[in-house]
C-alpha cells in the first residue's frame, strides 16, 4: 500500500509542478515581453497583458475575501474528488494534479502582486491565462466523464 500511495502522490505531485512551473514561466515572458498587444485573429483573439484583481470572470470581491475564499474552493474541491472518485486512477490523478498546479499557480500571482495575471482576450470573454484553461477544462472533464472516471 505504500508503494501504490507513494506512486499516486508522486503522479499528482509531479502533474502539478509541471503545470505550476509552466503557467509561472508563460506569465513572466508576458511581464517582461508583452509590451503591446498581439493580434492571433482580428476582431476574435489577442494577446494582451492584463491584471485581474477579481476573481473567476473578473468577479470583485474584497483581496482578503479571496485570500480565504480561493483555498477554501480548492481544498473544498479535492475533499469532493476523494470523496467520489478513484483517486488511484491515473486521468484522476492527471486532472487533479493539472488542476492544483494551475490553481496555485493563480495563488502564487494574487500573494505575489495582489492580482492575477491575465494574457488571453477571446472576443467577449473576460481576459484569462493558461491557468485558467486548465481548471476549467479539468473541472468540466472530471464532471463530463464522472461516470467512466469513477468505474473501476
């Protein structure tokens, strides 16, 4: 039983950094080098440095209500995720270790400068980060394939 916890640990563990350090990476490239904005597709997508000091969907509330709040959601999360799925599964470790890297990393970002950093503008959508992508696309996998997830 410890090999197997320590395999699992370690495959969420090693998910999350490397989604953490990839998301820090994109977001220092975008302090130091995106002076201006980059148009990807006229009129639909850009990139465009922004800083988000709301919360999902630049959503206000008070900083010390997110500095609360967020970890609350994430762990809150996580208790639901080895409540009701396999946490031995590998896309469950995959999607959960995605979704905490990318989680801490918007963290680090609100401890660090007070806000969020954002780089992403398609057409009528608030601006996001990669982060962002990958949470939303974790948590919309999880719910969409929980059926198959939670199998055996």
């Amino acid at each position: 039983m410890k090999k197997n916890l320590a395999k699992i640990i370690g495959y969420f563990v090693i998910t999350a950094l490397v989604v953490f350090i990839l998301d820090r990476i994109l977001k220092e490239f975008v302090v130091a080098y995106l002076i201006n904005d980059i148009t990807i597709i006229e009129g639909f997508a850009r990139l465009t440095y922004s800083e988000n000091t709301g919360v999902a969907f630049g959503l206000q509330l008070p900083f010390l209500v997110q500095l609360i709040l967020v970890p609350a959601l994430i762990i809150g999360g996580f208790y639901l995720v080895l409540k009701h799925l396999k946490i031995e599964r590998l896309s469950v470790l995959l999607l959960t270790g995605a979704i905490a890297g990318a989680a801490t990393s918007n963290y680090a970002d609100r401890l660090i400068h007070g806000f969020v950093i954002d780089y992403i503008s398609i057409w009528i959508w608030p601006i996001f980060n990669l982060a962002d992508v990958i949470i939303t696309l974790g948590i919309f996998t999880i719910f969409i394939f929980y059926g198959k997830i939670n199998r055996v």
